[in-house]
C-alpha cells in the first residue's frame, strides 16, 4: 500500500492546501475554535488493526466525542471551564487498516499540527501510541512518557508482527525522544 500522506475526516476547516476537511458530524463539546486560535486540538485516531481479542476501539474517538457531551465543563478543583477553552476538534485521520500506514500517517499528520497548541489524541487501541510520542518528540524534544495499561506490552512481536498492541511498550522504550517512562496498572506482563 503507498502512503499518500495524512488525512482527516468530518473535520470543519482547512490545515494545509494538500488537507482538505468536510463537515463535522460529532465533535469534542465545547470545541468550537478555529485552528488559529487554539489552545488544545483534539485528533481522532480510529485504529483496531492489531486487535486480537475483538475489534471495535476504531470507533472509541467517536464514542469519547459523545460522552464529552455528558460532562460537566467546570472543574472546580482546578478552576477551569473548558466551555472557556480554545479548543478544536479537526476529527479523525483516516488510517486504514494497515499498522505501518497508521502510524506513518500519524506521525506526518502530527507535523501539520501548530506547535503552539496542545495536542489531544482519542484512539483507537495503543499500537498507535509509538507513533505518537514519535512524532510528538520531533517537534517538541524529549519526552516523558506514563502509560495506563493492565499489560506490559513489552513483546518484541506478537501475532508476527512488531506493530501489534501487545508491542507498543516496546516500541515506546525504543524510541530517542522517549527520556522517562513510567506504567501504572500492569496486572501482567510479557
């Protein structure tokens, strides 16, 4: 498969001439700023392809966007209103099915993003994870990383191949930008 390079979909405006964003039909509550503006720029990661219980997290950014509609915006104990917040919500890439084109496309779309904002990421199961911190360490530098997770995910391959969930630990580790990394959770590993 060849890699066209990023793209979003149902997102309502315009990263870069080469992007091109159509309406949005669920988005994060309270994300109404334009990508100008922005403080914190919510992405949708839909991505399964390395699942080997059951298929399904591709649809957890959607399912986060709408139970973000439940949520109360005012945090007391911090004393944030994120109905105040600039946010946007440019919607999901569009990662195929294909663990090496995810996380390819992932980390080129990250560089689209403006370094000025903080960027949310809603996935999709964690195999996408290394390609994150990947792509956020480019732009930002060294990066500490903390991963929730009952499972090490410290296989060197699982399912013949290195890109799979029960990996993404490791590919973590591997990475030059990671300079800390903490798991909390593990009930198992391997």
């Amino acid at each position: 498969m060849s890699w066209a390079g990023p793209s979003w979909t149902f997102a309502r405006i315009s990263l870069s001439p080469q992007i091109h964003f159509m309406f949005q039909r669920i988005g994060f509550a309270d994300a109404d700023s334009g990508l100008e503006e922005a403080e914190y720029v919510v992405v949708g990661l839909p991505f399964d392809g390395t699942a080997s219980f059951r298929s399904g997290s591709r649809d957890g950014p959607d399912a986060i966007r709408l139970a973000s509609f439940n949520f109360e915006s005012y945090d007391s104990y911090y004393g944030v209103d994120l109905s105040e917040l600039d946010i946007c919500d440019l919607g999901n890439m569009e990662l195929g099915a294909d663990p090496a084109y995810a996380q390819e496309t992932i980390k080129e779309g990250i560089e689209l993003l403006p370094e000025r904002a903080v960027a949310i990421f809603l996935g999709g199961e964690h195999s996408i994870t290394p390609a994150i911190v990947e792509g956020l360490g480019r732009r930002s530098g060294a990066l500490g990383v903390l991963v929730l997770d009952a499972h090490l995910d410290l296989r060197e391959d699982y399912g013949c191949t290195a890109s799979s969930h029960a990996c993404a630990s490791r590919r973590i580790l591997e990475k030059d930008v990671v300079a800390g990394y903490a798991s909390i959770g593990i009930r198992s590993g391997s």
